[in-house]
C-alpha cells in the first residue's frame, strides 16, 4: 500500500482554521446539535414572534461575546445583513423570519461578522423548489451561529465566502442539500451543526453537508477551473435523514478534515448514495467520526475525474454499518489513500476495507 507521496496533507493550515474556530465565542446560550433538541411546535414560535411593526432594537446584546443589534422581522434582518460591516453583530430573536437572505459584506481576522440566535429563530426560505434560504456570496469571516434554517431549495449556501464558522445551526426539510461549501469558498469550518430532511425535492441532490462542485458544474460555478473549496474543516456535526449522502466531497478540493461526527445512513435512497461519506477530493483526513446503518459501506473513496480521489486518510473511525457492504471502501488501490487498522467497524458484511490497512497514518 502506498502512503502519503506526491501531495502530502498538511496539517498547518487545518490546525489554524481550527484553532481559529475556536477562538470565537459560541452564540450566548447557542445550544450545539449534540445536546440541544429543534423547536417542539410551531405555535411555541408563534407564541414568542414579536410584531411585524417592532422597530430593531439598538441596546447592547449579548451575542459573540459581544455588543450587538437584534432584529425581529425578516425586512429588519434583510436590512441588517445589508449594511454590515466588520465587526458588526446581528442578533435574532425568536420567531418565524419567512423569506432568502444573503450576505455579502465582509469582515476581518480581527473583526468578523456575526449572526445568531436560539434555535426559535427560524430562517423559513419557503419553497423546496427554488432558493437559498441563507447565502454567504463573496463574504469573508463571518460567524454564524445558533438558529434554525428550514426551506428553500437549499439551506445554507457560500459561494467563494472563506474564513466563514457556521456552527450550532439546525438545517432541515431543504429541497436539495442542508449545507454547501463552494466557488473557492476555503478554509471555513461548518461544526456542530443538525442536519435532518434533506433532498425534499430531488433525492439525488440530498446531501447533508457537501464541499466543492462536481466536474461537469466547474465552468459554471468556478471558471471552468476545478472548484478548490480548500482546507474546509467538518467537524462535531450530527448528520442524519439525509437522502444522499451525510457529507459528499467533491473532485478538486484539497486538504480538508471530516472530525467528530456523527452519521446516520437511516433514509438514504439506493441510487443517490453508498455510504454515509464520499471522499473525491484529495488529501483530505477523516478522522473520530462514528456512524450507524449505512445502505452499502461506511465511508468511501472514490475518483470520478482523472487526478482526484487521491491520497486520503481514514483513521479512528468507529463505524456500525449494518450493511451489505465495507466499513470503508477505496475504489481503487491505485488511488493511494489510507486506512489505518485503528478504524473500528462491526456490522459490515464484507469487513474492514477492500485495502488492507496500516499500522500508521
């Protein structure tokens, strides 16, 4: 088996965009997808939405660890995400906020943006057939944290947005994916996030969290160039009734890390996905993640455009895969990625992997 050789994975900027993510204070009281449960009903939303007339307040809120301007309405949180500027934080009170949102200001190292709120704050993009209910375009270093996003043909989209945290939120019911990553959108981290009801419309495009474009999309999101959504770190996320895959990552990233999550192969269909993980990129490290009840093979491996799909690292993964299938699968043994005998897998009828695995990553 070969190991790492020609594009190594580094763990220098990974281990900055972590430690980066954790710099920044999570949303007062923002509960994670681990621990916290979505709203119980929708009348308890409609109990505590304020009036459609009520003016933004100005007084210091707490949020980020920081000052900030809570908003009530949708036109309140349009007007807010509109005129941003570094620095800037935007609370949501709880209630329904019907509507697509976009950000497109940046902010800096020093100074991100940030948006949160409890998960009673609903972003309700409506219509599964149309829309990005909540969109980072061209928007750098942000924070967003906490809240709900539910409709619209997709959640929570960025398009060459870097240094982005999107943390804490609860994405479901989406027509087609919860969260993508894409258009050079780098060095972002999507942590601790719950993802349930995705593909809504079309089951085929039904991923939890989703890196990059496919090849055939590349001319018309990304140039024509392969889309280097790069060194984007998923971590602590609980992914589960996805239709197609938990997280699908793409041809033409690099350097990526898939940590901590918790995946769940309940709902997918047959023909939009294999295994809860599909790595097509390169040089990416999937690592500590577990997972139950996969239609095929835990995790995988595969290359669908010459020059991808290489050099992956599986390690410390404990899967119960309760399949048909392998705990992970490399397409091919040519493709010189990794699995190290530390993954533990049960339930998979056909075993470990198809590669024999090494003692050391």
């Amino acid at each position: 088996m070969t190991l790492l050789t020609s594009r190594n994975w580094t763990a220098a900027p990974l281990a900055a965009t972590v430690a980066a993510a954790l710099a920044l204070t999570a949303c007062s009281g923002s509960p994670t997808a681990s621990t916290a449960s979505p709203p119980t009903t929708s009348a308890s939303q409609a109990a505590g939405r304020p009036s459609a007339s009520q003016p933004a307040s100005t007084s210091p809120v707490s949020c980020g660890g920081g000052a900030g301007t809570q908003v009530s309405t949708a036109s309140q949180l349009s007007h807010a995400l509109a005129t941003a500027v570094p620095g800037s934080t935007i609370v949501l009170a709880p209630g329904t906020y019907p509507g697509r949102f976009k950000a497109s200001a940046s902010g800096t190292a020093a100074q991100p943006i940030t948006l949160c709120g409890p998960r009673a704050a609903v972003l309700d993009g409506g219509d599964i057939k149309k829309g990005y209910t909540f969109y980072l375009s061209h928007a750098n270093w942000w924070r967003v944290e906490g809240f709900t996003v539910q409709g619209g043909q997709k959640g929570v989209v960025t398009d060459a947005a870097s240094h982005d945290l999107i943390d804490g939120l609860y994405v479901h019911d989406v027509g087609d994916e919860a969260i993508h990553l894409r258009d050079f959108s780098s060095y972002d981290t999507v942590s601790h996030n719950e993802v349930r009801g995705t593909g809504q419309n079309r089951s085929f495009y039904g991923e939890g969290i989703y890196v990059g474009s496919a090849h055939k999309n590349w001319c018309r999101y990304s140039g024509c160039q392969p889309d280097g959504s790069d060194y984007d770190v998923i971590t602590g996320n609980d992914i589960a009734q996805t239709t197609a895959e938990n997280i699908d990552i793409k041809e033409g990233t690099v350097g990526g890390t898939i940590s901590g999550n918790h995946f769940n192969g309940t709902g997918m269909d047959p023909s939009a996905a294999t295994s809860w993980v599909n790595v097509k990129g390169n040089n990416w490290k999937i690592t500590g993640n577990t997972g139950v009840d996969s239609i095929q093979d835990g995790l995988s491996d595969h290359q669908v455009y010459p020059g991808w799909g290489l050099d992956n690292i599986f390690t410390g993964n404990v899967l119960t895969v309760n399949g048909p299938g392998y705990g992970i699968f490399i397409q091919e043994s040519r493709l010189a990625s990794t699995v190290t005998c530390n993954n533990q897998v049960a339930g998979a009828q056909r075993g470990l992997s198809n590669l024999a695995c090494s003692s050391t990553a």
